[in-house]
C-alpha cells in the first residue's frame, strides 16, 4: 500500500513511518523539519519531502494514496502566536484533506486532549472543548472541520485520534517539550533530583508511543469515521512516574517540588476509552509503567545524553 506520512520525521511520525516500511509498504514522508530530525528516520529507504504542509501544492506530487497519516503540527504548547499555530495545524488539515477528497484517501489525523482544557475526568469525547491555550484551540478547529468534512461525505473514512501525553523512543530531539517521563529520567540519570510542581499529585494519562501507533494502524483497518482519545485510561500522577524510574534506573532520587507558574496548566487528564474501543477495536498493550520499562531499555533511551 501507499501512505504519506506529514511530520514523518517527527516524534510520533517517525516512529508509524519506520513501522509502515517495515511492514513493506510504499511510505512517503512530508516534513519541512522546523521541529522534526534527519536523525529519526534512519535507515528510512523512501521519499522525504521538506516542504511546509499548509502551502505545499500536494495534489501535483500525490495522484494515488491508500492513506494520509497526518502528523505534521506546531506541538508546542507554550508558543502563543496564534496566527502561526492555526497557519500549521489549521490550513495545513485542510491542505491534507483536500488532496484526500481529490484523490479518494483515507484521513488518519492527530488531534490532541488538549482540546479539553480544564475538563472533567475520564475526558469523554461527547464533552464540550474547552482548551486554555492556541495550540488547544488549533486541534479543537482541526476537530470542527473534521466533522464538517464527514457529513459531506466526499473522504471515504477519516479518523481523528485524540493522543493524551504520548512518551517513547525518538522524543530526546524536542528538548524541553520532550515528555515528563523523558525530562524526569534525563535529570535523574544527570545526578539531579527530579524536578516537579508541587506537590507531584498532578496527573496524567501517559500513552506509550507504540500503543499510538497501534490506534494508526487501527485506525487505517477501521474504514470508518470518528474522533476518539487515544490514552491508556489511566491517570498517573508524577510521583508514581518517579518511584517507577527510581526502580527501573537504580536510583532513589525524592521530588524537587517547585511553585507552578502557569494559569492554564491541567492538573488531571485522564481518557475515557469507551468510544475507542467501540470504533476502532482500541485497547493498549502498555501500562505506563510497563512503557517506561521498555522505553528504558530503547536504544535511543540508552544514548541519549543527560540535561
């Protein structure tokens, strides 16, 4: 089959890009590397675009895809340009599913939890957006137009994945937007205590990276059209993330809790996985826990250098 994968060099796209080819598929990557690294795709035998996914004329280079796995996006949370962030993530969706609509495509798409804001937990997908910040409000829009494009019909499936706080294998390259469970064991191996807001009781549904791409590929299989969270359905505070490096490296480091600077910072989020696993068959393979033991043990884990 034939795919193109935007932001393949990415965190999340480099990891589905290797996988596809090594499943023997025809993978075509788009990725102006803003954010994204040559070093993610190594060994990758086929075709790298760089180009900007919002105005590259994709309909002249693609005539024929079985799928469109887009992940190109400004994943940065705290960037506050709006105009930038929706010039990505918003024109850069309608780019993609334009081609999809010429070219008869399926759409799978990341959106992103943050859409919920300050929401209830278990975040269900039926619940009003309410994000607190642009890159938020981008996949809230990206959602909108989603669903717009479903009733029209004109995309034979399109699939939104609502990734809660994915870690795993090819993240050391986005620094200090890496995840938690990077930037905690990163200052645990460098002879530091981990350091977190007070008092490490905020949580998070930590999603290990494969799982992520278990719901693609899911996703893809499906043939149908929907929006769904994508976590493990489990809140995990960041203390529990410290004791489970603490075992798995060896250390015994305690918290360093520091004030919280940020108004819009969510204490809780957690993935109602019910519609998941009703529209795509979706049930992780990995605890949290169990996807820091194995990311631990990633080579990309074992190199990478302590901040």
């Amino acid at each position: 089959m034939k795919f193109l994968v935007t932001g393949g060099a990415g965190f999340i796209g480099s990891n589905l890009t290797l996988h596809l080819e090594k499943e023997g598929h025809g993978v075509t990557v788009l990725d102006d590397f803003s954010s994204g690294q040559e070093n993610n795709l190594k060994g990758f035998k086929g075709e790298v675009i760089r180009a900007d996914i919002a105005t590259f004329n994709l309909s002249s280079k693609f005539k024929k895809l079985d799928a469109i796995f887009h992940e190109a996006a400004i994943t940065d949370t705290t960037i506050t340009d709006e105009k930038k962030m929706f010039h990505t993530n918003v024109d850069g969706f309608q780019n993609v599913l334009d081609l999809a609509s010429r070219i008869h495509a399926k759409v799978v798409y990341a959106s992103s939890a943050a859409v919920y804001g300050k929401g209830p937990s278990p975040m269900k997908e039926s619940q009003k957006s309410a994000p607190t910040n642009c890159y938020g409000a981008s996949k809230a829009k990206m959602d909108e137009i989603a669903q717009e494009a479903m009733k029209g019909g004109k995309i034979s499936s399109i699939i939104g994945l609502r990734y809660f706080n994915v870690f795993g294998p090819r993240e050391e390259y986005k620094g200090s937007a890496a995840s938690m469970i990077y930037q905690l064991a990163q200052q645990m191996k460098g002879g530091r205590r981990p350091r977190v807001f007070k008092y490490g009781e905020q949580r998070r549904d930590f999603v290990y990276v494969k799982d992520v791409m278990l719901a693609n590929l899911l996703a893809f299989q499906s043939g149908k059209s929907g929006i769904a969270n994508i976590g493990t359905g489990r809140a995990t505070s960041f203390n529990e993330v410290i004791e489970t490096l603490n075992r798995a490296l060896g250390f015994s480091y305690g918290p360093d809790y520091f004030d919280n600077p940020y108004s819009f910072y969510q204490e809780h989020t957690e993935a109602d996985l019910s519609f998941a696993k009703q529209l795509l068959g979706y049930h992780p393979h990995y605890t949290t826990q169990e996807g820091i033991k194995d990311y631990l043990g990633h080579p990309s884990a074992a190199h990478s250098k302590s901040r």
